[in-house]
C-alpha cells in the first residue's frame, strides 16, 4: 500500500465467499471439503499475476489483492476470470465436485485508504453480492455503507418487534378452479414499526432469516396462523393456512415440537396447516429435509414447494420428497400470456406435478388474461392480486362470507 501510495496506483481488493461450500462439507465431509478449498486456492492463483496476492481469511473465504489497477473496469473483468475458473468442475474425493463464488470488490484508495476500510468495504461489496443471488459480484460504493447502517438499524428495531406488537399476520385467499372455493389462505408476515412504517418483507425477512430472529418469530407466525384457522373453523369455515418455513427453521432441529406445539395450542388438526418450503431450501441437505418432512407428514400436515422453477433440483430428487403441492413462482406467471418461454414452462410444471400426483398453485396472478390461459391448462389452485390481496384476520371471516363460488374453468371471477 506504502509502494502505491508512492506509485499514485490503485489496488484492488476482492473478498470472495464459496457459495453454498457448508453443504458440501455437510454431506461429503471435511476432508473432502478441504480438498476442494485447496483446489479453489490453486485456480485463484492461476488467474493473478505475479506481485497479487490470494490468501484465505479463514472458513471458506479468500481475499485476492490486485496491484497496479488502472480502471475500476479491470477488477471486474478479474472477477469474471476467478468465477468463470470456479465453475469448472473440481476432482476432490474420487468424485466431482461444482463450485461457485460470490465476490464483492474495494479499490485503494478510493474505498479506504487503510486495509481495515478496505476488508470492511469489500465484504459489505460481497453481501451486496449475495443479496442479488449466487455467483455473482459488486464493486463496493459509498451508498452501501449508508445502507449497512440503516440494515443494522432495522435489525435493532425488528429484535424488540415482538415485544413491541409490532408484528402481525395478513391472509391471502387460494381460489380452487375447479370449485371457485377459497380453499385456503397464505399467512403472511408484515411489520408495522412506530419509525419506518409499514416495512416491506423484502426488507426484513432477510434480516430476520440471517440474524437466526427467524427461530423465534416463526414459531409466534405458526400459532397465529393455526389459532386463525381453527378461529374460521369455529365460524363455519373449513380452510386451512398455509405458512411459510424459512431455510433456517427448515433445517432447525425444533420444527417438528414448534408444528406440534402450534396445532395443540390452537386445538387445530393437522390436515388444515400447510407448510411451504422454498425448493432451493429443500436442496440444501435433501437427506434432512426428507428426514424432517417425514415426521411433518406423519402428523398430516401437508407440504408444499414454493417458488418452483427458481432453485435446482432434479426430477429424481423432486420424486423424493414427500409433498403435496407445487407453486408456480410468479416471476413464469407475470408474462404468462405474451411470453411463450414462460407459457412453456408454466405448462410443463403443471404437466409434471400432475404426473407426480402433485397439485398445482399458481402465486401472483393479477389479469384475466393470466387466470384464463392458468383455468385452460388445468393448473389446480391460483392466487393472487386479481383474486385478493392480502387481508388482516379480522377482515378474513368478512371475505369468506361475501366469496361466492362456483366453476372457474372459464377463467373468468373474483372473490368477494
């Protein structure tokens, strides 16, 4: 840094994390693990010149520094070259094994003129990377920093949320086709803070599932929901609840005694709560996430793949596991009526959950023209703006008084 500052040159420091490196060591073991981190260091040093520096910083982590930087735009092209070096598959343990990096970027001196600055800038850089999905990079930027303040901020307030009452559950009716009956309702999470406002999930769920706030605030969404379901029973109203499990509960080893408390203290049976899961979370570990759903389904609770389409499993690891339902991720379903590629996929997951003996629920339906092309392919369930938003409780036993039903098939209707 010293020869830099006399050089008036830039350097680059690059903070990279493997992504997803814990489930390799998981489910191959640690000395496979190391071996394939040996690997990784052996391919960052091939894409560096001589005078750059790579060091791991310690778990899965490595720090590349970059000499004599001329453009911003050179560091980015370096961790094109370092990810591309990555995804070629790795031999560690007789086997292959595929890899990918996250990389988030400072430059000296404009990030920091100290490497404490610049290491901190750099991994702020690589969470930002992450956020925007896997293998993926950022160049560090003053904003980030302001944003990192106000993250933390909200992590201080969402901590004291529920002592505060701050948080509370919406539903969200899912019409079935066939029928035109509200079958159930998606519990969703919403936070109301006496500073910011109504902030949106997107803010702090994240906030809530890296913090491990999640472990308690799940259990408190799973009574609410299940005390709910069991409160529309009593009204006349048989629907079950659908609630959201985050990676983390997924694969906390409490969540069977969390479902059975919510379901006793509620006087709900089972059949009515449904759990839905993320498919790239179910990939995480398939043993233990089959291992967990079998004792969730020998209570009679039904499970259900939310977002399908966006994570990466296998048809035979689909086979696997022990579902009920599949959820078609808005992101197929928004352009599902102008976009062939998106009505081509949408169709072959209801072809395909409908020969896994699987239904079909299809989120974020907002046009007619969407529930139209949804009712003529046979998808089973929808929801969605066009149907409803999402409602307080108190309003719900309004809603399901005023729905009327009746056959959807035509792709025509509305609830309430």
């Amino acid at each position: 840094m010293a020869q830099a500052r006399r050089d008036k040159s830039q350097i680059a420091v690059l903070f990279l994390d493997l992504d997803r490196f814990k489930v390799i060591n998981d489910s191959l073991g640690h000395t496979i693990g190391d071996e394939v981190l040996q690997g990784v260091a052996v391919r960052l040093k091939s894409q560096t010149r001589k005078g750059d520096t790579v060091a791991r910083v310690g778990g899965d982590e490595f720090t590349v520094v970059i000499r004599n930087v001329h453009h911003p735009v050179d560091t980015a092209k370096v961790a094109e070259l370092i990810q591309a070096a990555l995804r070629e598959p790795l031999m560690a343990g007789g086997r292959e094994i595929f890899v990918t990096g996250s990389i988030g970027i400072s430059i000296y001196p404009n990030d920091g003129t100290d490497v404490e600055t610049l290491l901190r800038n750099s991994d702020t850089a690589l969470h930002r990377a992450k956020e925007q999905g896997l293998d993926s990079f950022r160049l560090f930027a003053a904003s980030m920093n302001a944003e990192a303040v106000q993250r933390l901020r909200l992590e201080s307030e969402l901590r004291r949320a529920l002592a505060r009452d701050e948080l509370f559950v919406h539903y969200q009716p899912v019409v079935d086709l066939a029928t035109g009956e509200i079958q159930g309702m998606e519990a969703l999470l919403r936070w109301r803070n006496a500073e910011h406002g109504l902030v949106a999930p997107s803010e702090f769920v994240p906030i809530a599932e890296r913090t491990g706030l999640l472990s308690t605030i799940g259990p408190f969404v799973l009574k609410k929901a299940c005390a709910q379901a069991k409160a529309w029973q009593r009204e006349g109203n048989r629907v079950s609840v659908a609630v959201n499990i985050s990676p983390r509960q997924l694969h906390h080893v409490d969540l069977v005694r969390h479902v059975v408390e919510a379901l006793d203290g509620a006087g709900l049976e089972a059949s009515l709560l449904e759990l839905e899961i993320t498919e790239s979370s179910a990939m995480q570990n398939p043993e233990a996430t089959i291992q967990t759903l079998n004792a969730l389904k020998s209570l009679g609770v039904r499970v259900s793949i939310d977002d399908f389409g966006m994570g990466y499993s296998s048809l035979s690891q689909l086979q696997r596991l022990p579902i009920d339902t599949l959820k078609i991720d808005r992101s197929f379903v928004r352009d599902i009526s102008t976009d062939p590629g998106d009505a081509a996929i949408a169709t072959a997951v209801i072809t395909l959950a409908h020969s896994l003996r699987l239904k079909v629920v299809a989120e974020g339906v907002e046009t007619q023209e969407q529930l139209a092309f949804l009712a003529a392919h046979n998808c089973d369930r929808v929801q969605g703006f066009l149907l409803s938003v999402p409602v307080a409780d108190d309003r719900c036993a309004e809603l399901l008084a005023s729905h009327r039903p009746g056959p959807w098939r035509s792709g025509r209707g509305g609830v309430g």
